[in-house]
C-alpha cells in the first residue's frame, strides 16, 4: 500500500497542531 503522505509530512502537521493551529488550516495547507 502507498502512502498519501511521508512520515515527515504527518510529523509536520502534528507539530503545527501543537503549536496552535486549527486542524482545518492545516488540513488545506496539506490538500487534505
């Protein structure tokens, strides 16, 4: 199965989360 999206990806949206970003902007910076 391939992956949508690198490990290095994922990681970055997460951090950004944490940071303090809404999971929708993060969502569309990503096409997700």
């Amino acid at each position: 199965m391939k992956r949508r999206y690198s490990e290095e990806q994922i990681i970055k949206a997460i951090k950004e989360h944490e940071a303090g970003a809404k999971v929708g902007d993060i969502c569309r910076t990503m096409g997700i």
